[in-house]
C-alpha cells in the first residue's frame, strides 16, 4: 500500500497555510498487528520526509511530533506487517480534536 498520495500530499500542503487550529488530520497511519497509530496533518515543505501529527506508539502515551515518512514505509509489526493506510479515515477533524480526544481516551 502506498502511504503518501498526490491527493494526501497537496491535502497536507494546503493545511500549512491554514492557522494550526484549523488544521485538518489529513491522514492516519497505523500498524496492523499492533497498536500504534499516527494521524497527520502536515508534512514539512523543506524536508518531504518529515511527516508531523499526533504519534501514539501504543505504550499509553501519544505525543505531537514529527515522523520519517520512509520510516513509516519501512517500519514491520510484530508479524511482519507494514504500516497501513486507513483507507476509512474521515479528515474532518482538526489535530486539535484528534488529540483532545486520544488523551481521553475514545480513538
């Protein structure tokens, strides 16, 4: 499964240019057959690698932060499994809402 679209990389484009609170999770990354889960919602424009949302490993302490692109193509789960893209993400809420409700515990 290809991680990063054109559609998914203008998406993350065009959230640079919005206040940080109007940024949308454009995408959700996850591990299949394990529990961590990355939602992004920018990507940075001088370095296409470096991906930035909420990173949630599944050790019970989710962080903003930025991630590797090529790590997350390259990165296998306790099965062998490579990240996935959530194909029935719905990007209508903002980073802000993704976070809010992950530290309390709902996603």
């Amino acid at each position: 499964m290809k991680l990063m679209t054109k559609a998914i990389q203008s998406q993350l484009e065009k959230n640079r240019e919005l206040p940080e609170d109007d940024r949308k999770v454009v995408v959700k990354y996850f591990t299949p057959d394990g529990a961590a889960t990355w939602w992004i919602s920018e990507r940075d424009p001088h370095n296409p690698d470096l991906l930035f949302g909420l990173c949630d490993l599944g050790l019970g302490c989710a962080e903003l932060g930025s991630v590797s692109l090529r790590e997350l193509e390259e990165l296998r789960g306790a099965f062998g499994l490579p990240v996935e893209r959530d194909l029935f993400w719905d990007s209508t809420q903002t980073l802000a809402e993704v976070t809010e409700k992950s530290f309390e515990g709902i996603m």
